[in-house]
C-alpha cells in the first residue's frame, strides 16, 4: 500500500513556471509506475504525465515540451516541472501511483493540489 501527499500547486501568471511534488510513504516506491493526473471542473480527470520504474516517460500532447515528469527512488519522490503555464493549466493535479502485477492493476492517489494560470 503507498500513500501519496502533493505540494508545490499555487497561483501564477500566463507563461510562468510551478514544481509539483509528490512524497509516498508505506510501501516499496521504486517498483510503481508514477504518474500526474489533472481534473478541469466540471470533467473527468485526464492523463498528464507519468514515469515507469524503469525511468521511460510518457506526456499528453497539451503538455509536451512543457511539462518534465521525474522520479528520486531514494527519496520516494515525484516531482511534475511545469514551465510556460497556460490558462488552460488550471486544474487540480492528483499524483498517482500504480503497480503492476498478475493478479491485477492497483492504483493509488494523493489529494490534490490546485494550480490557477491567470492573469
């Protein structure tokens, strides 16, 4: 089991920058799949990002070239670098963790972080 808490969610103007990070606790970090998940209002929470255990990474198209997802296995931490933010950005942004094994897909969640892009 993995719980998942998220910092770094402020207010910032068009084109500037925000670190999001998530710390896990209570199970084996290294192994898990770590991801960025962002939900508008109003909509279903979508895919932003995520990170295998292996280090390869995979980003929605809105993000790309803008967005840097990592991992610090030692420190059981993911970290979200969001640069040149758009007002599009504004969401809550939820890490995820998910692990992978024969009996099945379990996936665990933090609590969220709000980002708002204005001006």
């Amino acid at each position: 089991q993995v719980q998942l808490v998220e910092s770094g969610g402020g207010l910032v103007q068009p084109g500037g920058s925000l670190r999001l990070s998530c710390a896990a606790s209570g199970s084996i970090f290294s192994l898990y799949t770590m991801g960025w998940y962002r939900q508008h209002p109003g909509e279903q929470r979508e895919l932003v990002a995520t990170i295998t255990s292996g280090g390869n990474t995979n980003y929605a198209d809105s993000v790309k070239g803008r967005f840097a997802i990592s991992r610090d296995n030692a420190k059981k931490m993911s970290s979200l670098q969001m640069n040149n933010l758009k007002p599009d950005d504004t969401a809550v942004y939820y890490c995820n963790a998910r692990w992978e094994a024969r009996s099945g897909v379990r996936d665990y969640w933090g609590q969220g972080t709000q980002v708002t892009v204005s001006s």
